[in-house]
C-alpha cells in the first residue's frame, strides 16, 4: 500500500539557521513526490515537486528538497529559516497509474526570532 | 491567490439540513478534486473529476454527492451530515489528472455540523 510518513508533528527553529522537515514515503514503482505548505485559513500552496532527474529540486521560497531512493525519502530543506516560513508542510506521494494523491499528516514549522 | 475559489469560506449546518459548497476554477485546468481535511489527520481525497467525468470516489459515503458540470465548475453537495463530517473541505484543480500534475488548492470551506 502507498503511504508518506512525516515523523515530525513540529519542528522548531531558529531565524537564520538550517531547517529540515522529514518525509519518508513507501509505493510501488517510481515515486512522484510533492511539498505543499498551509498557512492559516489558507488552502494548500505548492513548493516543488520531483518527478525524474536531478535529485536536488528547488522550488518556490528558496525551499529545496533532496530525492533519496535508497532511503525512501524527500525531505524539505531550505539554508536559512524566516519568521514567515512559519506554517504547515504536507508531503504527498503519487504512484503512476493512480488518480490519488497521498499525503502526510504534516509537520508545523515554527521558526523563531 | 491560486485562482481556485471557494465558496462559503465558512459553514454551519444542522443534521437535517441540505447545503452545497461551491469551487471555481480560473486556470483553465481540466481535473478538480475534493479532499477533507480533519485535525491531525492526513488530506483525504474524497473525489475526482477528469474532464468533467468522476473518475474516483475514495469509498466516501453518500450523504456527500459530488457535481461537475463544466471543468470550470465543482460542487460539494450535503445532506444529513453527522458532527464527525465537520472539516476543512477543500477543493484542488490540475491541468489534467496525470500523476505529474500539480494541484492548486482553494482556501477551504470550514464545515461546522451541529
């Protein structure tokens, strides 16, 4: 069956350093994998996605995300963390053949200042 | 804004009530979607049209009733809610259904079941 897990309820970190929110996934075949992100009373936004090639996207934000196949992963990077990128991540997964996307529980980020 | 709105942004209802929620689509996508979304739970896609043609239905009960009658156009119809429906209902649109597409979500329609 397919899956994402994002092990992470809430990631806390400091303006200016490093973040990184974690998501495994699990699905048959080649993966097409997905970051939104939810601020409050908004629908999702659109981060960047992979679908084949390099392993390292960029995408909206200065956001970036690292595909690892061997370790089942996409996890969301971004080198230096703003107050405003305060919010909720969704990782999603689809499998070819299907119409359906899966997504994970989400991670809330939370960057202090 | 994602060009995908939804209207009302904010509803409640009663158990015995009939209601329907609203998405429009400015993008010129083709798919449309509908997904619940509950506290500390994953997005769950309850339907999906292709070209107007409902090409899934996640096993959602029948009390929610689906309409597209244009690609532009997606309704949620509700009737006899239970409080366990109450939820962000959102409403997504692509360019088609294929697995490379990205989705671009309205803001939601916050249910409230009484």
């Amino acid at each position: 069956a397919q899956s994402v897990a994002q092990p992470e309820d809430q990631v806390n970190v400091a303006e200016g350093n490093p973040l990184t929110v974690k998501c495994t996934y699990s699905v048959s075949g080649n993966p097409y994998l997905f970051w939104y992100v939810q601020y409050p009373n908004r629908g999702l936004q659109f981060l960047l996605k992979y679908i084949t090639g390099d392993n390292l996207v960029k995408g909206s934000y200065g956001f970036e995300a690292e595909f690892n196949k061997s370790q089942t992963s996409f996890h969301l990077k971004k080198p230096s963390a703003l107050v405003s990128d305060s919010a909720l991540y969704f990782c999603a997964v689809r499998a070819p053949g299907t119409y359906k996307y899966i997504f994970g529980t989400g991670t809330r980020l939370k960057v202090l200042a | 804004e994602t060009g995908v709105t939804q209207t009302p942004r904010h509803l409640v209802m009663g158990m015995t009530n009939k209601k329907s929620l609203k998405c429009e689509q400015h993008l010129g996508h083709n798919a449309m979607y509908w997904y619940k979304q509950s506290a500390k739970k994953p997005l769950e896609l309850m339907f999906v049209y292709n070209f107007k043609e409902q090409t899934e239905n996640n096993s959602v009960p029948s009390r929610f009733s689906p309409e597209c009658p244009n690609s532009s156009h997606l309704f949620l119809h509700l009737h006899t809610l239970q409080p366990e429906d109450s939820a962000l209902y959102l409403c997504a649109s692509s360019q088609d259904a294929g697995v490379q597409e990205t989705q671009y979500f309205g803001p939601g329609t916050r249910l409230l079941v009484l």
